[in-house]
C-alpha cells in the first residue's frame, strides 16, 4: 500500500522542505487548515483531511482530525490480522508518520492574554493524535518537532524506513511532549487562586547544560533550569572564560542573591565575594570599586579562587585591581572595552554580564527520595524592631546592623557576621555551637572587630556568644531574639555597654 503521512504543524518552520522529501519518497500527504495551505503554496501534493474523512472542519477548527479514519489509520496494530481486516472492511487507509506540533499555548500564556484567547490555544487534536502515534510506535512513527525533520529524513533515505529504535525514540519524545502540554495549562488554570504550596505540584525542567562533573570529579553533573521560569542564568552573556563548573554554578547563586539582598539597602554600590557559598566578602561603597575594595579587605586570603559580584560597572582600573586576585567568576551589569581587554589576559577568570537576579518565590532542599519546598526567605521590614538594651546603637552602628543582618541571611547557620563600615570585617559560619562561630568570626576580624556590629542568624541560646564578641570589642549586636534565657543575653550585653536589637525573625540558612 502507499505509505501516508499527516503532516498537521502550528511551527511551520522547516515543514515545507520536510513534506516536500516524504512526497519525493512516495508518502501521501495528508494535512489540514493553514498547514495544507501552506503546502500547496510550496507546491507540495496535499491532501486535505476532510477528503479522507468526508466530513469538514468544523467548529471553527476544534474539530478537524477526530475522526475513526484518521484515528484508526494511526492506531491500527498492522502486525495483528484482525485490525488489518478491520481497516479492509471500514475503506481505512494506515497513516505511516505523523508530524505534529501543537498549538502555541505556553507562548500565548506568556503575553497575558484573555482567558478566551488562552482556552483557544488549547489543543486537543494534536495531543491526541500524537499520543495515538506514540502509542502505535510499532508501527508509526511520531515527529513531535521540528528538529526532528533532518533525522528522519536521513533515515529513510538511507535505510529505506524508519527503524523500530528510532521510532521509540520519538514515541518518547511525543509523550514528554504532550506531558509539558498538559502541566503549563494544569499550572495556567490553576494560579493565581491555588495556595503556595498545593497538594500536588507538577515542576518541569528543561537541561540548560551538561556539566563536566558534579561536586566531584566521579559525580556526573547537569543543569536544568525549571521551564518557564527565569533562573540563575537568565539573561547572562558570558563574555570569556570556560565552561562554569557545578560548584561556580552554586556559589554563582550565593553572590548573585546576596547582591540583590544589599542593593534594596539603596547604597550607590555593592560587592560580594563568595567562596563554598558562603560570602567572606560583602561591602557597599560610594562606588563599585570602593566597595570591591572594602569587600576583598574582610578576609582577602579567603577570596582567592573565589566569586565576585557586582551592582556596577567595570571600568579599566577596577579590572586591574581585580585581576590582581585570582578570580573563579567574576560578574557584573557591564564592562568597558579597556576592562574586557584587561581581563582577557586572565582566561581562567570567567567574565559574566548580568543585571540584578530575580528572586524565586519558593525554594527547595532537596532530601533523599523528596524535597523540601518553602516560601523564598526574605529579610523583612525594619520597622518591627527593637532596641532592647539600656544603650541605643548610634545612626552609623544601626546602619551596619542591617548590613550584617542582610548578609548573615545567606551565611550557612549557625552564623555571625561582623560589619564595620559598610563591609563585613569577620564571617563565622556553618558550625554547630554558635560561640564557636563568634570566636571564628572574631579571630578572622582582628583589630578590626572593635566598634565592630554583629549580626547573628539565630537567638543566643546563652550568654557566652555575646560575651565571646563583646569581650573582642564590638559594640553593636542584631538577633531575632526569642531564647528563654533572653534575659541573661540581654543582661550580658548591658553589664559590657553593648546596644542590642532584636528582629523577631530568624534567618538559618542551612
């Protein structure tokens, strides 16, 4: 019998070509509405649907191809004798190949349509008769897209059909096809009225990049990026460099997020350095290479190898200076030519541009056979808090307190963070007493840790942290507060002159 193929495509991108090669091979041509006519426009021999069927289009195009000739012809099993019998005696042709791709309803969705025009680009012909195909892939074969076209093509001209591997294959992909279908009109209906956290959450992810390896050269590694949704790579260029590495990738997230965090504060400038994804670097300045500057002083030894990420521009001194420190990424909203030459003769330094990230609501953990999701945190309004201690911090003391409390939110627990003059001086992070952090945090500040504010994650739950850091010299704490030994925190810092302020809100960051 001659070989049938319905072509029936919303992406006409390639489908003339593709159609022309099928017909040069023998295939019949079926197809339906703009497809057809675009065909016959071509030049390609077409045969419309509704002369297979007897029957027209109608409902203005909601029903076209459901119909049991065109339906049959795709799920017919031609390796079991009954279902041949079957077509023989129901005057139904086997249809071969079917190239479908769907209506555009993740692109109309994204421009904020009506709900009319939303529901219209629902297409309901085209997953059926790519499910239909996918199912029959023994004996059909599906061509969900377009890219696609060049290896069918191929196949057939060499071989002389398509082989059941391929076929497979496709079948495969057909089904994820119709599969991220369903999930973004499942996600359009159901928002904005769902909770944030509903009984089922359906999460799809699209692969950004392969990796060269994971935390370890033995762990296979990739990048996917949830799809439809802006990400840590969105809208970045990068400019020189190799590919970024898995662990970049994180600490990428660190630096960029913590630089959102304290460009709200409304300073004119902002640096962060990152290393294990945690920040050993973070200032603000009356410009970006001020704060740079302020940012690598807090802990320069920690910030070789690391992550820099910047609010501002990079102009030809500030790529000097920064070349001076080996530099894993370095990011940032612009660069001059004089920088990007600069910088080039440093090509283990990847340059990334990019504007501000823009903030996920929700995160996840992920845990073993699960994870973890929750509200995005964020650092709250300052209006709520409260001095609690005899002594006020003065109008420069409460300025570094909210510093240091904005970076200690993006430090691993337990944390304390000590700020002096805009720029962190000493970070203690991710150990399990919280004194020990204070006395890393102090031991990493030095003289520098006098007038020094802190900032910790979490309530004290005794006096001993804030008696580590005032015993250092710093004269300023900002906690959530909350311990049921409050009293003796609160007393201990009155008893050495400390002003304390409370937040009640804790920040861990596990």
């Amino acid at each position: 019998m001659k070989r049938r193929a319905l072509v029936s495509v919303s992406d006409k991108r390639g489908v003339a070509a593709f159609a022309r090669k099928l017909s040069g091979m023998g295939f019949e041509i079926i197809s339906t509405g703009g497809t057809a006519r675009a065909l016959e426009e071509a030049r390609v021999p077409v045969v419309q649907v509704s002369e297979i069927t007897g029957a027209p289009e109608m409902l203005d195009g909601r029903v076209k191809t459901l119909h049991p000739k065109i339906h049959g012809g795709i799920l017919a099993d031609l390796e079991n004798p009954d279902h041949v019998t079957q077509l023989v005696d129901h005057d139904i042709g086997p249809i071969d190949l079917v190239c479908i791709n769907l209506y555009p309803f993740e692109k109309t969705v994204a421009g904020d349509p009506s709900e009319k025009e939303a529901i219209e680009q629902i297409d309901i012909g085209g997953p059926a008769m790519l499910r239909a195909a996918a199912k029959n892939f023994k004996s059909v074969t599906v061509v969900p897209s377009p890219e696609f076209y060049k290896e069918v093509v191929s196949e057939l001209e060499n071989e002389g059909q398509i082989t059941e591997p391929t076929r497979r294959r496709l079948a495969l992909a057909a089904f994820r096809r119709t599969a991220d279908y369903d999930a973004a009109i499942s996600d359009w209906l159901g928002s904005p009225e769902e909770d944030l956290l509903p009984e089922r959450r359906s999460v799809r992810y699209d692969k950004v990049s392969s990796l060269r390896y994971g935390e370890n050269p033995h762990q296979e590694a990739a990048y996917y990026a949830e799809k439809g949704e802006e990400h840590l790579l969105s809208g970045v260029e990068k400019l020189q460099g190799k590919e970024i590495s898995f662990n970049n990738l994180y600490d990428l997230d660190a630096a960029r997020t913590l630089l959102a965090d304290l460009t709200i504060l409304e300073t004119p400038a902002a640096a962060v350095i990152v290393k294990h994804a945690n920040p050993c670097g973070a200032a603000v300045g009356d410009s970006v290479a001020v704060a740079y500057r302020k940012a690598l002083a807090s802990d320069p030894l920690s910030a070789f190898g690391g992550i820099v990420a910047l609010s501002g521009g990079v102009d030809e001194e500030l790529a000097t200076e920064i070349s001076a420190v080996f530099t894993e990424i370095l990011i940032a909203p612009a660069f001059t030519p004089e920088a990007r030459e600069i910088l080039a003769a440093r090509p283990n330094t990847r340059v990334l541009q990019a504007g501000p990230i823009v903030r996920p609501a929700l995160s996840t953990k992920n845990v073993t056979g699960g994870v973890l999701l929750q509200q995005a945190d964020a650092v709250e309004d300052d209006s709520g808090y409260k001095v609690v201690t005899e002594k006020s911090p003065s109008p420069e003391q409460m300025d570094d307190l909210l510093f240091a409390w904005r970076v200690a939110r993006t430090v691993r627990s337990n944390a304390i963070v000590l700020v002096k003059d805009g720029a962190t001086v000493g970070v203690g992070a991710g150990q399990m007493s919280r004194v020990d952090s204070s006395e890393i945090a102090v031991k990493k500040a030095g003289e520098r840790v006098r007038g020094a504010a802190a900032a910790s994650d979490a309530f004290f739950p005794f006096a001993d942290g804030v008696e580590a850091l005032a015993g250092a010299g710093v004269e300023a704490v900002i906690q959530p507060g909350g311990s049921v030994r409050d009293e003796e925190v609160v007393a201990a810092a009155n008893e050495r002159g400390v002003a304390m302020v409370f937040t009640g809100r804790r920040h861990f960051n596990h």
